[in-house]
C-alpha cells in the first residue's frame, strides 16, 4: 500500500461505521496530516486507487474530496493530482460556532471556507433587522468545518453601501478567518454585540447541498443581528446547524467578555 495511502486508510477502518463513509474519508485525511503522519505537500493516491483500496464508490471518495478541495485544504494540479494544500489555521475568537464534544471538553476548532459572494437587492428578513439600502446587500456564503465533524452554512448579509469592498477582497483573506475581524480591521466597523433568534425548521436545498444532509432534515436555524457602535444592526447572519450530537455554547459574547 502507497505510503500516503496507508495512514488514510488505517483512520477510515478505525472509525465508527454509523459515520456515512464521505465523512469518514474527510476525517481520515485532516486527522492524517494534523497528526503529522501526511506532510503539507504528500501527494494522495488517485481516487480510484482510493475507492478500491477502501471499498467506497468513486462517487463516495469524489465527494470527500471534493470537499476538503473546496476548503483549500486539498489542492489538484492538472496532470499532476492531488496534493495536501496548506495547513489548516482554525479560525480565531469565533463568537457562534462553539461546538464541544457530546462529552464535553474543549471547543472544537471551526474552519471556513467561501462558497460564494454577491450582491442582494430583493428584500427579506435582512432588510428588515439592517433597514433599506439603495445598493442592496452584500451576501457571503460560507461553510463552517466543525473540526471535521459535521459541517454548518452560512450566509452573512451586510449594507452594500458600507460594505461594498467584501466583494473585491481576496478570497484567502476571507478563508478561515473571524469576519468580524476584516470589518473591525478594514471598515472601522467593530462588532460588539450580537442577539438572535432560533428555529427549527427543515433544512433547503441549497443548505443540505453544502452540510452534507437530506433535503428536508430538521436543523437548526439562526437569525443573528450584529451591532456595532451604539447597538447600530451592521450584518445579519443565517446560520444552519444539522442534527448533532455536539452542544452549542450559546453564551454570544466577545471572547473578552467570556
């Protein structure tokens, strides 16, 4: 068996069999290289090799794939394969992903990825928390990696007539970092206090797509309102969280302030 195949393979066989076998794949590989036993760089085996080597369909193995490619931290270089990309850097002081195992212990490290970034003008609750805008709003579509556990979605609106440049930032300056920080840091725009409301509704299409569930599965919705100075409304974030068995901490407060 490839030495890149090896330790991959060892933690999909060790892992619980109730876990759907793409997940299984996702966890082997973070937990190979951030046990150091991958290097930044190893080349992985193709996904056919893959597939055979640990009985999944070529559809399974694409998807586990697929989604550590999405989050940068698999890359594919034409003709080449594909390869162990960056280390992951979780992301820092993160106020509403805050997931602890079912046994308690320490937060999970949370990673993000952008899925996608445009301009709203249709109305809808965002408009309603953060008032009209003539420019619309932006939108940031993001998925959030619960330490290789389950996966929650994201979609952040924000006043396109402040926050306009969101859209013309580079993606990697946007990758696995608190947003908070780029408004603070870039549009003198610092969150200070953040409130809600929690649903549980069936979860979209679009949702599932990125969480990797059935349309339709009960999940958590969250409508959290940002303010900034003087309680001002200055993004609106719907959050998505699919049946788990991991606590969310619901203190929302600064990192500070905890």
């Amino acid at each position: 068996m490839p030495e890149a195949l090896s330790p991959i393979a060892a933690r999909f066989h060790a892992a619980p069999s109730s876990t759907p076998k793409h997940r299984r794949l996702r966890e082997a590989i973070i937990g190979a290289v951030e046990a150091g036993e991958l290097a930044v760089g190893a080349k992985l085996a193709g996904e056919r090799e893959l597939s055979e080597t640990l009985g999944l369909s070529l559809g399974t193995t694409q998807k586990a794939l697929g989604a550590l490619m999405g989050d940068g931290f698999l890359e594919r270089r034409q003709g080449h394969g594909t390869f162990v990309g960056r280390a992951r850097k979780s992301v820092a002081g993160t106020w509403h992903y805050r997931f602890v195992p079912p046994g308690g212990g320490d937060e999970l490290p949370v990673y993000s990825a952008i899925l996608e970034r445009r301009l709203e003008t249709a109305q809808g609750p965002w408009s309603e928390v953060l008032g009209p805008d003539p420019k619309g709003y932006v939108v940031v579509r993001r998925r959030a990696d619960i330490g290789g556990a389950f996966f929650c979605a994201s979609r952040l609106y924000l006043p396109a007539s402040r926050f306009a440049r969101l859209l013309r930032l580079a993606e990697k300056r946007l990758t696995d970092t608190n947003l908070k920080e780029v408004l603070a840091a870039d549009f003198g725009a610092p969150t200070l206090q953040s409130d809600g409301l929690a649903f549980l509704r069936p979860c979209g299409t679009d949702d599932a797509g990125v969480i990797s569930i059935a349309p339709g599965t009960p999940c958590l919705h969250m409508h959290i309102t940002g303010r900034s100075v003087g309680r001002v409304p200055i993004t609106f974030q719907l959050m998505v969280v699919p049946p788990t068995d991991h606590a969310l901490k619901l203190d929302f407060n600064p990192p500070r302030e905890r």
